[in-house]
C-alpha cells in the first residue's frame, strides 16, 4: 500500500473567525472549535476510517491543533512535531489581510513572505520534512495542524512550489487526504466539512 496523509486543520479560533494571522500566537478554540473537533472525531471513529487503529498520528504542540486533536480522541496515541507549526508571521502576527495590505499594497503571503518571520524557504522544508516522514513506510498518517503549513504540505506533496497553496482554501476542522493516483501524488479529498453540515 502507498502511504497517504491525512491533515485534521484545527478548528475555530476567535483570530481565524476574525481572518487575524495566526502564527505562533497561542489562541485557544472557541466552543464552535471544540464542536468541529468532536464532529470531526465522530467521523473518524465511524466507518470507513473506524478509529483509524494502525496511523500513525502526530500533532503541532500549538493549543490549538493539540487541543483539537485530543477532543477528537486522538490525543493519547499523538506526538507533538515542531514541523507542524503554523507559518512564523513576524511582524504581521495578529494581522488581517486588509491591514497587512494598508502597510504594503499587492502583498501576497505566498509570494512575498513576511519580515521578521520565517521565509518561503524554511516553511517549505518544514513542509518537506512532513512529506519525507509520511512517505517514509508502509503506513498511513493523521497530522493535526494549521491552514497554511497544511496547504504548503499539500503543495509540496505534489511537487509544486508552496506557491500553489494560495489556490488550495483550507477551513477550520476540514479533513484532507492526500494520496496517490496512477502512480503519482494526488489528491483523493480537500477542505471536506461534510462532518460539520
């Protein structure tokens, strides 16, 4: 079997709600964020994934993921993996878009990165590593993280530039799979929120 990735987004936070950029800022879920994770649970513990008893699980240490991981059920079998942080946004930590354009009009986190914070090239190692590690045995894999270092993971695991998650929207307690098509990676499922209707 090929090995696929699972990414768990966590849930609601009053900044995501708010569109703030939300780097390493410790924010905790709101009641909405714990239903979304208990949702998302149900749904793993139900058919077809059944609890997914034989993945290997790891989570970002951030209260957000970590929290969203263990009402999910999942908390007594994660580890905490640094290379799932969310992005380091610097000097526009707490940001909305709208706020970040004001101070410097045309700019796209994708593109241009964010001063004092980590670049484009760390976060896409970070994002690399997180690959390397689920592709690296016979085994699926269940991450517990955050919109934009999930969205990078999803780009580099097709092999495009962390550019490419601009275009892939990722929501608060959202289940992907990332998987192989053909021989090839690909993606079996993106931003699904079913668990939540």
């Amino acid at each position: 079997m090929a090995p696929r990735i699972l990414l768990a987004r966590h849930g609601q936070t009053e900044w995501s709600l708010l569109g703030r950029h939300t780097g390493r800022t410790d924010i905790p879920l709101l009641d909405e964020g714990r239903r979304g994770a208990k949702l998302l649970g149900e749904r793993l513990h139900r058919a077809p994934w059944n609890g997914l008893p034989e993945l290997e699980i790891r989570t970002s240490p951030l209260a957000r993921a970590r929290e969203t991981c263990d009402i999910a059920g999942f908390g007594e079998r994660a580890r905490e993996w640094d290379a799932l942080m969310e992005w380091n946004y610097g000097a526009y930590e707490g940001l909305t878009p709208a706020q970040i354009q004001d101070r410097a009009p045309g700019w796209l986190l994708w593109r241009d990165g964010v001063p004092e914070g980590e670049t484009r090239e760390q976060v896409s190692a970070r994002a690399d590593e997180v690959v390397e590690w689920a592709r690296s045995a016979d085994r699926d894999v269940l991450v517990f993280a955050h919109g934009h270092i999930l969205r990078t993971i999803g780009a580099r695991w097709l092999g495009e530039d962390i550019s490419f998650g601009s275009r892939i929207r990722l929501d608060p307690t959202s289940l992907s799979v990332l998987g192989w098509a053909y021989g090839a990676p690909a993606v079996e499922r993106w931003n699904d929120t079913g668990h939540l209707e």
